[in-house]
C-alpha cells in the first residue's frame, strides 16, 4: 500500500493530478458554486497532495466532482471522465510512500521479546 520508489513517486504523479484536476475544475465553475463548496474543494486537494486519508479523500473527491458536474453540467465530457478514472485507481491504489499516510500508517519493525524457558 506504501510502496516506495518509482511506484511511490508514480502515486504522487497520480495524487497531484487529480488534486489539480478538482482544483481546476472549481476554478472554471467557481460562478455557480457556493463559498463552502470551495473551500471543501480546495481542503480536499491540499489532503490528496499530502496524501493525507487518501482513500476516503479520493472518495469524496469522487463524489464532489460527481455533484459539480450534475449540478452544473459537464465542461467536456473525456476531461470528466478522465478525472473520475484518475480519482478511482487512487482510492484502490492507495497514497504510495511519499505520504503523509505511510509516515502514519506505514511499515515498522516490530520487535518480540525471545522466548523464556
């Protein structure tokens, strides 16, 4: 779930893309939304950046993106669909290791005491 290296930094690439992704998407219909769904937005990006609960980030960032496009209509349909495949192989995949969630949630060594006779 926390893999690192180039699989980590390819979850990063994946990450920032649909943060920017949303962010864009907030930016060219920003007339029609409200203040607070602004601000969910851009709380949202700055969590999947960091990587921060990744999974349920990404699920609500599936069903914000969802709300905006039915609420105010889709600005081009491939760029829609694009980011909700973007944002559902980030909520199977997982934040990588280069993330606020492996630093939390990551690989330790766990260490058992030997056996006593």
């Amino acid at each position: 779930m926390f893999p690192p290296g180039l699989p980590g930094l390819g979850l990063l690439f994946l990450r920032s893309s649909v943060a920017i992704g949303l962010l864009i998407d907030d930016y060219y219909r920003r007339q029609g939304l409200s203040g607070e769904t602004q601000g969910v937005t851009i709380l949202l990006s700055l969590a999947l950046f960091a990587g921060y609960l990744t999974p349920v980030a990404a699920a609500i960032a599936l069903l914000l993106h969802g709300l905006i496009w039915f609420k105010l209509g889709g600005g081009g349909a491939a760029a829609d669909v694009i980011v909700c495949l973007d944002v559902i192989a980030l909520a199977f995949l997982g934040p990588g290791g280069y993330s606020v969630d492996a630093s939390r949630f990551g690989r330790r060594l766990i260490a058992l005491p030997p056996d006593r006779p």
